[in-house]
C-alpha cells in the first residue's frame, strides 16, 4: 500500500439522521469523512452506539427507515453514491459493494439453500449474455465454497443444517460470488465462540490477501481489529475521533477515548491481565451538542474541550480530534 495507490471509497462530510415516530431527531453519524485506497483493510472500533454499523450501512448506502442521509458524498470508483437511487444505485452496487452482516442465521432464509441463495444473487445481478443456468450456479458455488474452507455439499444444505462458524462463512461466499472491490464486515464473528472467530477471521485476512478487495471491519472488539487490520478508525459519539495505523495503536499517545478503550483491552496470553474502564455514558445524540463530547467523560478535560469542537489534526503516524493532544504536539514542535 503507497500513496500512489488508488483511491476507491472516499466519504466527505457525511450525516445520518434517524427520524423515529414521535420522538427526536437522532444524529447518529455527525460530519464523516474518511478515504479508503484498493487494497485497504481498515477496522472501525467503538462502543456500542457510536455510529459504527450506522456509518457502514450509510457508505454501502442500505440505510434503513427511520434513518437518513442527510449530508455529505460518498464517491465510489469515482461515483457518487449518495445522488444514486433506483436501479443506478443497485447496478453501483452490481459493480463492486458487498456486505457480510454480524449473524448468518438473520441474514438467510431459512427455507432457501446455500445454492438457492447463490443462484438469487447471481441470477438478479447477471449481465447480458451471462450463463447463469443451474450448472453454471453450482460451478461457481463449488468454486467459492472452496474459497471459505466448506465442502461441496454445503450447496444443498439449509442454513439450519449449518453450525454457527459455517452459516458466516456461507455468508461471506455469498458476499463473495459477485468478485466485489469492497466488502463490509458488520460485527461478523460476534456470535461466535474464540475459536470458530479465530477461524472466520483468518478466512477472512486470507481472502483479502489472495483477493485485494478492499475491506472495512466493524467491530467492538479491539484485539481482533489489530489483529486483522492495516489501519485503526475509533468512533465515538457519531463522529471519528482516531485514524491511526494497525500497529501504532499500541504505541505512543492516543485520544483519550482510544486510551481508555486501549484499557478494556488486554492479551489473555499475559501473565497478568489488568482492565481498566471507561466511567460515565456516550451522550445523547437527539440533544444538541457543545465542544468535545467525550469531554464529560475525560480526565484530561480542559475549559477548550468544553466548548469547542476538536477537528482532526496530526497525531503519531495519523490524526486525532483531541485539543489536549494538538496542543502537546504543538509543544513538541516548539522545543524541536
């Protein structure tokens, strides 16, 4: 990955707004914007709440009523996304966006087969003159089954036949059979056990190497995003407080937000293993809100925090929206 490298998803300024009957406004993502280059794995990690799903959902555009996007551009391969609807948004979709969602069993129908999911996809999606016949289907099911580490006979299985770790990686076949340039990871191994997760998520990292799509891993589990990721964005509070490199997470200063999820973290394989904790609660997104809204929780807090809204500036090899942290590093800048 180089600065030469393209860039296939770049998101500017982007709001989602959940608009529930009878209540407030919900401003769930609040002024996004992020770039991803081809080839790109980048975790997005957070608390429960934070705008994680929202954000995914919104940059694949398959928000859902009562939420909205109400803001910003989405560009895609050099399209913008968010001006497309009907079937120009879908064949957008055809040419390049997948998404693999955090429970196989919700995400298909009972009473379809594996092979009866594939055939819909392909079938729906075909290009003029392509052979989607029943034998065509099942090559290209084979083929992709072998791809995520399941036998052939899969194909004639109901998703209630299937474990757990096997209905995820069905659905990442599926997410699969259409060779996209993006695919979105939704919280996929939350229902999993340690080790069928372990499993998914090296099937996953290998497709991604072999394949070179590019690939967006939305998780609360901080240890699997370092793990599996080349790049780290925290959210918080619908807004993106972070961006750093996989492997500088571990290592000098931080947004305090990122230091105290950094806290609930740590290696089952250490000797010892102390957690920490994160006091208070994120705030309420249908209230208007003033200055760094991690503030009430922070313990570096200044009057600033307080009243105005940190923007990202550098931190480490990245950024962060922290006016404790830009003023250290303008500190650092002065003494050097």
């Amino acid at each position: 990955m180089t600065d030469r490298t393209p860039t296939l998803l770049d998101a500017q300024h982007v709001d989602v707004t959940y608009h529930p009957a009878g209540g407030s406004p919900v401003h769930a993502v609040r002024d996004v914007s992020l770039s991803l280059r081809q080839g790109e794995f980048v975790g997005i990690v957070g608390e429960s709440g934070c705008g994680k799903s929202t954000l995914g959902f919104a940059l694949t555009r398959l928000l859902q009523p009562p939420a909205r996007l109400t803001g910003g551009r989405i560009l895609f391969d050099g399209t913008d996304l968010a001006s497309l609807d009907g079937e120009a948004l879908r064949a957008q979709r055809r040419n390049g966006i997948a998404l693999v969602l955090q429970s196989g069993m919700n995400a298909l129908s009972p009473v379809r087969s594996v092979e009866h999911h594939l055939r819909d996809i392909v079938r729906a999606h075909a290009r003029d003159g392509e052979d989607t016949s029943k034998a065509a289907v099942r090559r290209r099911g084979v083929e992709l089954l072998d791809k995520v580490r399941l036998p052939a006979d899969v194909l004639g299985k109901f998703p209630h036949e299937l474990s757990g770790g096997m209905r995820q990686r069905v659905s990442i076949m599926l997410a699969l059979s259409l060779d996209p340039k993006l695919i979105v990871f939704d919280e996929p191994t939350t229902a999993l056990d340690v080790i069928v997760q372990k499993a998914v998520m090296a099937t996953i990292q290998d497709l991604q190497r072999e394949s070179g799509f590019t690939a967006i891993l939305i998780s609360h589990d901080l240890g699997v995003v370092l793990e599996a990721t080349n790049r780290v964005l925290v959210m918080y509070a619908g807004r993106i407080v972070e961006d750093q490199p996989s492997g500088q997470l571990l290592r000098g200063d931080h947004h305090p937000y990122t230091e105290a999820l950094l806290g609930c973290y740590a290696d089952p394989r250490a000797d010892e293993v102390v957690l920490g904790g994160i006091p208070g609660s994120p705030p309420d997104l249908s209230l208007p809100q003033q200055g760094c809204t991690f503030a009430p929780r922070c313990t570096l807090a200044e009057d600033i925090c307080l009243e105005v809204d940190p923007p990202l500036t550098p931190l480490g090899a990245g950024e962060a929206a922290c006016h404790v942290r830009a003023a250290g590093m303008t500190e650092e800048a002065s003494v050097v």
